[in-house]
C-alpha cells in the first residue's frame, strides 16, 4: 500500500485597518449601515480614478520585511478581470507578476518544533464588496435576490502566498496561528478570522511519499476558524487519498468547507488556470520603494513573535509554552518579563502567566496585577509559605484588588503554619490520639503517615506546610 | 457687426469687458444658431438651457461687480458627452448610459465652472469616444457643416461641428488616437491634444486610459491654449497626472519661426494621403521655411506599425474600462433569470457595434496563450515609437504632418469597413502612443470646400514649441472660411 504524503499551501487576505480605503478617502470601518461608506470611486463610477494609499503600502512593506521577504525596488498593479456582481469596476486592482514583496519564511512552531514556511509572495490587492442573498438559504443560485453592499469595496487587502511547505493539517493551523499572531504584532490589521478581516484559504494536494512532482491540488475556502482549517485541510486530505486508493484522480477545483458537514463540497471546476486577463493598470503609476524608507520600515519593526518565542525558549521557558507566552497579550508578556526581572524562575513564570494569570484575567480583566506583584507571590509559593492551590486563590484576589501577595495571603488566612512548634505540638497530640496508627507504622506499615498527616492538617486547619509536618511525624513516630 | 455666435474666445471676452455683449447674449447667440442647426447638424446630445442661463446670469453679476474671473468668464462652451457632469445626464452616446447623470463633476469641469464658462451642453460623440466619424452614436450621427452630407470626423466630432456651426464659441474634447485633432481637422477648426497628464482625466468616462488626453476644440491658436490653460495643472484625483509645472506656452504665440528646427515626417505622406491633403501641406512646410524655419525630412520607422500596435492596446484598455457597464448599479438594466444572463443581455443591448467589436478584440488580445503577441508586441513597439521620437527630437524642435490622410468623407463611406475607418488616425495615433503633444490647425479647403488640417507635433511638455509654431502656421494660412450653412442659416435669421 502507497504511503501518502500531504502537501499544503496557505493563501491568506489580510485587510488593512488604514484610516482610508485602498484608492480613496472613504473610511475603513466595520459594522456600518450598508453603502454608507462608499464614493465614485470605491463604486467604479464611469470616470472615477484610483489613488494609491500610502500607509497601505507602508504596511505591506512592514509585512514583507516581517516575513523576510525582499521588497520589489519598483512593483507594477494590475487589473484581474473577471465578473461579478459585487466587484464594481468588474475588474480588481491587483498585483500578478510585480509583487510588493517576494522570497521570505516564518518559522512556525508545532509541537515543540520550528519548522521554516516558505513565503512566495505578499501583494497589495483592493476588497471586494458583499452581496447578500435573499432567501434561498442565502445561495446565489437558489437566492430569489440579492442586495450589495459596498462599504467594502476597495478596503486594503494584503494577500500572502505560501510555498507548498505544509505537510499535515496540524502544521497548516500552526502556520496560520503563527502568521495571524505576526500581523497582529505589526499592528495593521484587526486580523479577525471571526470577522473575516484576515481570511485563509488552502491549497491541498497529496502525493506518494518520496515522489518528486506535486499531486493535483483543490483549493479550499471558508474556513472561519484555525479549527475549521484544520478539520478543512485534514478531511480533504482524507478525500484525496481515498480517490486515490480507490482508483480515481483528483480534479483540480474550488471546494467549499461546511463546517456543519465536516466536509468539503465543490464550488467550480477549475481546468488549468483561471484566465484574468492580467494587465498593467493605467491608471497608477509603477510603485517605487526607496532603499531608505525600506530601511527605516525595516529597523522599525517590533519584536517578531518567532523572534521572541526563540528569546523566551533561550531563557530556558519550555517550546510548546514559549509559543503561547510569544503570542499573547503584551500587557500578560511585560508581567512575565518584570517578574523575571524581580528574580522569579522564567519557566515557573511562563506557566503561571499563560495559565493561571490568562484564566483570571479573562474573567476578571484588570490591570491591577504587576509583574513585581507576581514574583511576590511565586516567591511565596517556593519559601513553602503558600500551597499552589492557596496561591490561585490569592491571585484572583491580587487581580481584584492590586494588593501585594503576603497582605492577601494573610487577610485570606492562606498563609502555611511553619512555626515548628506549633507543627510539633499538633502531632505529639494527633499521635497520642491514635495509638493504633503509631503501632502499625512501627510494625513497618509506612503507607500509615498519610492518614497522620491528614490528621494534622485538619487539626492546623490546612494551613500547615505538608512537607514539615511529614517532616516531623516521621521524626517523632522514631523517636 | 459679425453674429456673437462666430467670434473667438478672445474677441467675444473684449466684447463682455467693453460692455458691448454681456454673457447672456453670447449664450443667446449660440443657442439661436443651434436651433438653426441641431436639426441637420446634430452637434448635441444634450443642451443644458436652464443651468448654462443660470450660469451666464451669474457671470454678468460677476461682472457688474467686477469680480470676472478671467478669460472665460461668460464664455459658451461646449463639452463632448463623456465629461461627467454632476446632475447633467452623460451618455458617452450608449444606449448602456441613457438617462444617466453623475453625482459628481470631473476635474475638467469643476475647473471650467470655477473659471466662470458657461457650458451650454453635451456634444455627441462615437459611442465612448470610439470612432473616426461621430456615426458611432447610439443617438445619431452628427454631420459636417461644411458638408451635411459629409462626416465631422470623430470622435469629437460633436463638439468640433459645434465650433464650426457656431453653436459654441469653443469647445473640449477628449483625444486618444486623434479624437479632438482629426475632428478639428475636418472640420477646420483648431484642436489641440496636450502632453498626457497635463489634464486630468478624472471624471472623463475613460476609453483607453493610457492614451486619453482632454484638449481644447477652437476657432484660434490663442483661444486653444486660453481653454487649455484654465484647466491644466496637477490634480491629486489623478494618478497619472502630471505633478510639476504645466509649460507656459503664451510668451511663444508671437515669436514666429525663425531658426526653429522642423522635421517633416515622411511616414505620413505617400499612399492614400490625398493630393489636396499632401499639397496643402506641403505648401505650409515651404512658407514655414520661408519664414526662416530649418526644414528636414525626418523618418520614425514605428509610425508605420503605430496603427497595428494602437489597435491592440487600446482595444485591451476597453475590454476593462468598460467591463463596469453590466446594468448592476447604474444605466442600462435588461433583466435575466440570473445576474450573469441579466448583465450579459444588459451589455448585449446597451453596446453598439463598434464598442463590441473592441471590447471583444481587447478581451481576445489580452487572453492567456496570446497575450504576449497581442499585447505584449504591442506595448514594445510603443515603447520603440517611445524611443524613436526621443532620438528625433534631438533633432528637430517640432514634427509636422498633415492631421489626416483625407478630408471629410461621406456619411456611410466607412461604416462597413472598420479598418478603413481605423486608418484614418494614422497622422494622429503615434502622439498617442507617445503621451507627446500635437496639435491641428485648419491651413486651407479642397477643391470640393472641405476643410484641410496641418499637424504639429512636439515633445514631452513641448507645449511651448508647439504653439510657437502653431501661431504661425495660423497667421501663414489665413483660414478665414466659413461654412455655406452658415449664411445659410444666418439668412434665415
């Protein structure tokens, strides 16, 4: 039997959350009434003319130079030709062999391994509008009508094409997470999958392991969550390979994946490529990028969360939780670095702030707790004088009121008993209480101090440290 | 005292600074000849009586409180009906833009408004500016006044009938492969295709947006640079548009020609020039160099595929520009059982024949597996035309030709025969493909009293140059003709 190996690649649109759209001054905003946002040029009025976004471009230039791509010193748009309802000029202003930004990788991380994604290309392309199917179960082709509405026509988009480097569905989410958590770094989307402001589509083909040349791919479209991509990419990688098994071939097509189904359906055949009639657009001037202004973009990045993952991993915080920690909220990653700074181990850290910290500031978000204030409490937890259930409990407290840990601890009552004196009184009493249990465990039946302690602990009313007190039952049940 | 509706810019603006007319008489004037002449002329789609009155009015209250805006303060023009107009209907003359009206003005507009022109309404046109004879109109052809049975030319052919006829004082008109010269030419008048990017295309329905260039259609050199003036110079709108200085080409008008170094092109000569055409023409480069000009024969090898080259790119242009027009959001609607059958049989009823022919010559051109010896041949043989012109300007200051191989031809002449028609842009195309200037002027009639246009060429922001030469060419012809139909009609007055 063949040995099948899958082959992915991601496409992604980013839209760009510029002030304006991407050939006109009409603003870029969600959620508004339909066609409220819109101009004669985002509507492709006869005589209307583009004018190209500067801070869109900055932004794809900042996305190229994040994905180490090279940035194209002149870079040409084209006109993709093609109908429909919703595209009003009946043409896209986009890039086909003149990308912005060309050559690059992101490292993702899968399992505690960094894998290098090749990036062909990242280009700047202008949004289509919507159309809104009425009735029909809101299907074009079943639809009894159809309303458009263009307040996102011409918004910025960003496309990002990936080389065909993905080898599993797990890999291909990674690659998304990991990508989708870089434009949020930049700052130039609000790369919501939910919202559809930062869209993946996947390119999936499968072929025998070893063979040389690319299977026949599908393109897959609608997945609305990292989730769903990944079921996506994995069921049609499970379709293909029963084709295959079965005797038949795979047809290159669009599919479509209906997350309820938990399968893909074809939406068009595709035989060679699509003709769009690609050529230069007249209407806009070549774009020219100044070695100095990419320079400038380029030493102006922020820390990249691959990057930082490798600094985290580097400070001796485990792979799988350096990823989560490189991802998260700024405000949850300058805890973390203060406490490491006040002297908390980094790895302990690491997993308190994406685990216990994340949980309650999700509940109960604050900004009340500082990283000073968590090395406090982890102190405490390592001194033996907070349990780490005790401990959770004093954070939620500390989130709630930006109290210190040692003045939660104590108004809690939290605080473990270490006065040996009073452990010591507490067992000479528990072991003159039970004779029987001293008698067995003398006789050798050791497993006997567990019930003893948990006779102490009752007795100091949990507070005790659990450590002393086996400490010191086993000291006196010698002695 | 000559008809008001007969004098140039500059005469009609003394007249309106003296006192002697007010602009509401110049409007008067203009708008009796057109009811003399629509009739058989046809030079409008649209006539725009209660906004042009109301403009006109506002001009002579300007006046009377001596706040005139400038030369074309309560001037009557005219614009070809491919300039949007906010709330004045724009057809392109399409059936597919019937009855449609923009929400905005294009910069042209805005700036003549600004200025102070009265525009007295829509010229036809060859369906979106497509055509070489204005009998690509969805609304019917427009016909010479200095022959109804002739052509005006196209596509502009509209608004240089109107020039001609008097039913405008001046006029504007859009030039992508000879649209405001040949017109001019055929119907002598003056029309003057600037450097691309001096005018904004913003707001002009777009044909061929690489070559489109908004020019000036006049009764003078002087009164061609005066409209061109008030509407050139940078417009943010317009990617394309040119960010620095426009020329100053008015110092030029006077100086004559001596020492100016003029290269007659030798492509544009031969078979099928007409004799009265080559003559003419040959007869002005003589009294050129009588007047103290360094004539040359020159020869550009690319002039003679310019046609062939044109006629791909612009063709590919179209199958883009005017792919908007599917009956979606605005004009034509022919419903359909799908959104695909509905605009499908919008497009298949709103475009006339020519439109449809380019569209699909352009969609041909640009598919893939013939689009690098379709388009892709073409775009390197403008960029060699781009070259050659380079090299010969080093030369020569300025090149001249005839504007057309021929005079007006008779309505019907070309209609079955489009590569016929297409030939008749052969003077005009390669300033086109150049983004250069050029400029036509009327020099003398044929024996059957038609009009014959001289062309001048100049380099890339050559404006100067090129109306130096121009004024000349003027004073040396002394074109002072005027069509039979206009005694005619003023007969009737």
């Amino acid at each position: 039997m063949t040995d099948w190996e899958p082959v992915v690649g991601i496409e992604v649109h980013v839209e760009l959350k510029t002030a304006s759209k991407m050939f006109c001054g009409c603003a870029v905003s969600f959620g508004e009434e339909p066609n409220t946002n819109i101009c004669p040029v985002c509507l492709g009025l006869p005589g209307a003319l583009p004018v190209a976004n500067a801070a869109a471009l900055e932004s794809i230039v900042r996305i190229g130079l994040a994905l180490h791509c090279q940035i194209a010193p002149q870079s040409v748009f084209h006109r993709k030709n093609y109908f429909y309802a919703d595209l009003p000029k009946n043409f896209q202003v986009s890039q086909f062999d003149s990308p912005v930004a060309i050559n690059g990788w992101l490292d993702i991380n899968l399992d505690g391994t960094t894998n290098r994604v090749g990036i062909e290309r990242a280009h700047m392309e202008e949004d289509t509008g919507k159309s809104l199917h009425q009735g029909g179960g809101g299907r074009i082709h079943s639809a009894t009508s159809t309303r458009l509405d263009f307040n996102r026509s011409g918004v910025p988009l960003v496309e990002i094409v990936s080389r065909p480097d993905l080898r599993s569905a797990a890999e291909a989410r990674a690659y998304a997470q990991d990508l989708r958590a870089l434009i949020a770094e930049l700052d130039v989307s609000d790369a919501r999958m939910e919202e559809g402001s930062i869209r993946f589509d996947a390119n999936v083909s499968v072929r025998p392991v070893g063979a040389g040349e690319l299977g026949t791919k599908v393109e897959i479209k609608n997945m609305n969550s990292f989730r769903s991509l990944e079921r996506a990419v994995a069921s049609e990688i499970e379709r293909q390979i029963a084709l295959l098994e079965g005797g038949s071939r795979v047809i290159q097509e669009t599919r479509h994946w209906d997350e309820e189904a938990g399968s893909t359906r074809s939406m068009r055949i595709k035989e060679g490529s699509s003709d769009y009639r690609y050529f230069t657009e007249p209407d806009l001037l070549p774009l020219v990028f100044a070695a100095d202004t990419v320079d400038r973009l380029h030493s102006d990045l922020p820390e990249l969360p691959a990057d930082r993952r490798s600094r985290f991993e580097g400070m001796g915080v485990e792979a799988g939780t350096a990823r989560v920690l490189a991802m998260a909220d700024p405000a949850l990653r300058r805890i973390f670095t203060e406490a490491v700074a006040a002297g908390s181990d980094p790895m302990t850290t690491a997993i308190w702030v994406t685990g216990e910290l994340t949980a309650v500031l999700r509940k109960t978000p604050s900004s009340k707790v500082a990283g000073v204030g968590l090395a406090g409490l982890l102190a405490m937890v390592k001194e033996g004088k907070l349990s780490s259930s005790a401990a959770k409990e004093v954070l939620t407290e500390m989130v709630a009121s930006g109290d210190e840990a040692a003045v939660v601890a104590e108004r809690l009552d939290l605080l473990l008993v270490s006065d040996t004196n009073a452990i010591e009184a507490a067992v000479t009493e528990v072991l003159a209480a039970q004779p029987d249990a001293v008698a067995r465990y003398r006789s050798g039946e050791e497993k006997v101090i567990g019930f003893l302690v948990g006779l102490v602990m009752r007795s100091t009313g949990g507070k005790a440290d659990p450590k002393l007190v086996n400490e010191t039952l086993r000291r006196q049940l010698v002695g | 005292m000559a008809d008001l509706a007969d004098l140039t810019v500059a005469t009609a603006g003394e007249r309106l600074a003296t006192g002697e007319a007010s602009a509401a008489d110049l409007l008067d004037a203009v708008i009796r000849r057109a009811s003399l002449t629509e009739a058989e002329l046809h030079c409008y789609v649209t006539i725009d009586h209660d906004g042009a009155r109301r403009a006109a009015e506002e001009s002579d209250h300007r006046r009377s409180r001596k706040e005139s805006r400038g030369p074309l303060d309560g001037i009557p023009l005219a614009l070809k009906d491919n300039f949007c107009t906010r709330g004045l209907e724009t057809t392109c003359s399409s059936q597919i833009l019937s009855g449609y009206r923009p929400p905005y003005d294009s910069t042209v507009v805005a700036r003549l408004r600004d200025s102070g022109a009265v525009i007295v309404g829509k010229t036809n046109l060859d369906e979106f500016a497509m055509g070489s004879s204005t009998e690509n109109s969805a609304f019917g052809p427009t016909r010479n006044p200095w022959n109804p049975e002739r052509v005006p030319g196209g596509s502009s052919g509209g608004s240089a009938a109107a020039v001609a006829a008097g039913s405008a004082l001046a006029a504007f008109g859009s030039d992508t492969g000879g649209s405001i010269r040949q017109p001019a030419a055929l119907c002598g008048v003056v029309g003057f295709k600037p450097t691309y990017g001096l005018v904004s295309r913003f707001g002009l329905v777009a044909f061929s947006s690489s070559f489109d260039q908004i020019g000036p259609l006049a009764r003078s050199v002087a009164d061609a640079l005066t409209l061109f003036e008030a509407v050139a110079g940078h417009d943010p709108l317009d990617a394309t548009s040119y960010p620095g200085t426009v020329p100053e080409a008015r110092p030029s008008l006077e100086t004559g020609v001596k020492d100016v170094r003029i290269g007659l092109v030798r492509e544009l000569s031969g078979e099928g020039y007409e004799p009265a055409v080559t003559a003419a023409t040959n007869d002005m480069v003589a009294q050129l160099e009588a007047s103290g000009a360094i004539v040359s024969e020159v020869s550009l090898p690319s002039f003679a595929i310019a046609l062939s080259a044109y006629y791909l790119i612009a063709p590919a242009e179209v199958s883009a520009n005017l792919a908007r027009f599917d009956g979606v959001r605005y004009g034509l609607r022919v419903t359909g059982e799908t959104v695909e059958e509905m605009m499908a049989r919008s497009r298949a009823e709103g475009f006339g024949p020519e439109a449809t022919r380019r569209i699909l010559l352009g969609t041909y051109a640009l598919s893939a597996g013939y689009y690098d010896a379709f388009y892709g041949q073409a775009q390197r043989v403008r960029t060699k035309l781009i070259n050659e012109l380079a090299n010969v300007f080093e030369q020569v200051d300025v090149l001249v030709s005839p504007a057309s191989p021929t005079t007006a031809f008779e309505l019907g002449a070309k209609t079955q025969d489009p590569l016929a028609m297409y030939l008749t842009d052969v003077c005009t195309i390669p300033a086109n493909l150049a983004g250069t200037p050029a400029i036509s002027i009327p020099v003398g009639l044929d024996a059957d009293g038609l009009p014959i246009g001289f062309q001048v060429m100049g380099p890339a922001l050559g404006e100067a140059r090129l109306f130096q030469v121009a004024a000349e060419v003027e004073r040396l012809a002394t074109f002072d003709h005027r069509p039979e139909i206009l005694a005619a009609a003023s007969d009737r007055l």
